[in-house]
C-alpha cells in the first residue's frame, strides 16, 4: 500500500476523532472553543508536572469537562504531533504509562495563549 495514503489516511482519522467529541454533545463552534480550553488546559498542566491520560481525564472532570479516553489521546496525539509536548513511556505497576511533558515550544504558545486570554477576559469584562 502506498505509505503516504495511509499517512493521510491516518492524519485524516485523527482529525476525524478531534472534532467528534461525542461524550460533549455540543454545537460545532462551542466545541472548537471548547478544544481550545483543554488543549491549554493540558500545557498548563504539563508544563507544572508530567501528566497521564486518566489523570488528565479526571483534572478536566473538576472543571466540568466531560472528556473520554478516545478524545483526549486524539487530543494528545496531535499536540504532540505540532511539538507542544513530548511523551515518555514509563513502566507502572506492570504496565506502560504516557507520561507527556511541556516543550519550548509548548511553553511558548501557553504563554502567547495566557496574554490573550487576560486580554480577552478584561475586555469582556469592562462590557
Ligand atoms: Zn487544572
């Protein structure tokens, strides 16, 4: 099989599980905001300690995000992907765990995203 149509293919399933966050029954829009969030979410998680997936799933629950396993790996997998964070396999009680960790990168975005969101914040608020 021709390697790059199945990269596409890959890449396109990937994306496909990205927008679809069925366990949040939302509007399109709403949704992509929504993403958003979490994805800061996890720098500014990953960036304080390395975080796992259940971990991170039960963070999110906290602040009323009710995200399953099948979209935050997509979710993982992809800001990996763009060099936002890294991951380790670490060996944990028997079984590997996906440690994932912040980047310069990573660091550098979560920064830029903080400025706006105090920007946007104080602007909604003076409204
Ligand atoms: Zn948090």
């Amino acid at each position: 099989m021709n390697l790059s149509i199945l990269k596409i293919n890959i890449d396109f399933r990937y994306y496909i599980n990205y927008l679809n966050i069925g366990d949040m029954i939302m509007q399109d829009p709403i949704r992509k905001i929504f993403l958003a969030f979490i994805e800061i979410h996890i720098l500014h998680h990953a960036k304080k300690e390395p975080i796992y997936g259940s971990w991170m799933i039960e963070e999110l629950k906290h602040h009323g995000y009710d995200i399953s396993a099948g979209t935050l790996y997509p979710i993982f997998h992809k800001m990996e992907k763009s060099s936002l964070i890294r991951s380790k396999k670490v060996l944990f009680e028997g079984k590997i765990r996906k440690y994932y960790t912040i980047t310069k990168d990573g660091e550098k975005t979560l920064n830029e995203a903080l400025i706006k969101i105090k920007e946007l914040s104080n602007e909604i608020r003076e409204t």
